[in-house]
C-alpha cells in the first residue's frame, strides 16, 4: 500500500495534536527549581485567622489528609497567598480555565515575575460550589492528589473567589524549600 506525503503529513499532524493534550494534561504536576531564603518564608508566614472561612476548610482539609498521610501540614506564606489571588482573578476576568493564563503565564512564571522563589512548585485549580466539593476532587484526580501528597512541598496559598461559570474558583499554590 502507497501512502502520500500528504498523509503522512495529516498523520504526523495529529500525532502532535494527541502528544499535545497529553502534555498539557500532565503538565499539572511539573516542577521547578530554584533558591528561597528561609529567613524571608519565615518572616511572611501568616496565620489562619488571616483567610477566608472557605481558605481556612481548604487549609484544614488538605493539611488533614496530608496528615492521615504521614507528611507535615502545609503553612502559608503572604507572597504565595497573593500569587494565588492574581490566578484567581484572571481565571475569572478572563474566562478561562488553565494552567497557563495568556496573561500571566505558568504558574511557575507567575511566581518568579512576582517575586517568590523555591525549589519546588504546583499548582491545583478547580471550579466547585463549596471547599469540601473542590478538595475531594482534587483528592480523586491523580495529579492533583501528587500535589497534595507531595512530601517536598512545605507552604502553600490558597485564593476562593465568586465565578459566575463555576461558582467559585479555587486556586492552591504549593512551593518546597
């Protein structure tokens, strides 16, 4: 059987369409690396009574089920909580639902232009109706749950705004020393 170099070329067009979906399906899980001073994660470390009552039952959620896990709890720092609130707000004023904003980029590049610094980073997103709905999917997606699981991560930040399409957006940012 002959096959045409323009099947071929409409075969190799879709190979890379598929390993395209691919790549941005799993790239939820990608990391970073990078240096943080530990006397600057210290000093913005910000306390509970500082978020929201659905950023608190996020926290408290996910610290819990890292803690049924044998991992330490995750702490937030100001700089990452601020980071989260910017994704969260451009998911909404702009419409979509992605890892990577037009405007902002990665969330890896979202942080270094904002100033924060690690080893290690993820990202979660999710559009839900209540905290416990949002975290109990994360909890049931593999990648988000590596996030979630990941002993390498040690602070996070946290955003929960209105959406008019979902509900409310939730934005978690994790980063590791």
């Amino acid at each position: 059987m002959k096959i045409s170099n323009k099947k071929i070329f409409l075969l190799f067009i879709f190979v890379i369409f598929i390993l395209f979906i691919l790549v941005e399906t799993i790239s939820y899980a990608t990391y970073q690396t990078g240096i943080l001073k530990q006397d600057a994660i210290e000093a913005s470390l910000i306390s509970k009574e500082e978020l929201s009552e659905e950023e608190k039952e996020i926290l408290e959620l996910i610290n819990q089920y890292r803690l049924q896990n044998g991992l330490d709890e995750l702490k937030i720092i100001s700089k990452l909580q601020d980071v989260a609130y910017l994704k969260a707000d451009d998911l909404v004023e702009n419409e979509y639902f992605s890892h990577t904003s037009e405007t902002l980029g990665t969330p890896f590049e979202m942080l270094q232009l904002n100033g924060v610094t690690y080893k290690v980073a993820g990202e979660n997103l999710a559009g839900n109706i209540n905290a416990k709905s949002a975290v109990e999917a994360w909890i049931n997606s593999e990648s988000h749950k590596e996030n979630i699981l990941d002993k390498d991560f040690e602070y996070t930040g946290i955003a929960v705004i209105d959406s008019p399409i979902y509900g409310k957006v939730y934005v978690e940012l994790f980063i590791g020393i």
